[in-house]
C-alpha cells in the first residue's frame, strides 16, 4: 500500500513562502496524486488543490495567484509552492493520491502564518 509523507510546514509571517512536499512510497506505477487539501481549526476539510485523471491542476479560488502545484515522478514526489502567505491560510495541509482505487492521505504537516 503507498504511503505519503509530507514535510515543508512551519511558521511563517504574513507575505512569506513555504514549499510543502509530499513524496510516496512504493512505485510509481500505481498511484497518482490528486492534489492538496487543508483544515483549519475548528474548519471542515478543504480543497486547495486537485489533479484530475488529465493531469490538469485546478487550485481553489482563494489561493489562485499565489500558489503552484508541481511533480517529480522521478522522485514520487508533489510539491505545493506557497507564496503570498495570508493567516487565513493557517492550517494542516494534506497531500492525496488515489492508489488501486483507495483514496490515500499523507499525517498532515502544519502551516501557521503570523500576522
């Protein structure tokens, strides 16, 4: 079963950046990551970030202009570049792929934007 790690969190002020990785186990062939989402506080999920079956990358209103997901199969790995950082952004954020059907979910990692 693949696993997904992520690493990259941390605080921040407000205007900073973050680089969230998340690198998955297992080969390569059979998963594919399908984007980021993030949970703030007392917050339901939600989506940052989703890859459809395409490979097109559709980023949520509220962080379009300020952040970018990118790749590297040639590590198994996925990165969200964060840029612009506002508090609002303050959350857990997880990386997701799906792997034979199973929808799999990175621990979360934390990123918390001063004011």
């Amino acid at each position: 079963q693949v696993q997904l790690y992520e690493t990259g969190g941390g605080l921040v002020q407000t205007g900073g950046s973050l680089r969230l990785s998340c690198v998955a186990s297992g080969n390569r062939f059979t998963f594919d990551f399908k984007g980021w989402y993030r949970q703030a506080p007392g917050k339901q999920r939600e989506v940052v970030a989703t890859i459809n079956s395409g490979g097109n990358i559709n980023l949520a209103d509220s962080v379009k202009g300020r952040f970018a997901v990118s790749r590297d199969t040639t590590k198994n790995a996925m990165y969200l570049e964060m840029n612009s950082l506002r508090p609002e952004d303050t959350a857990v954020y997880y990386c997701h792929a799906l792997s034979r059907s199973v929808l799999v979910w990175g621990q979360g990692t934390q990123v918390t934007v001063s004011s």
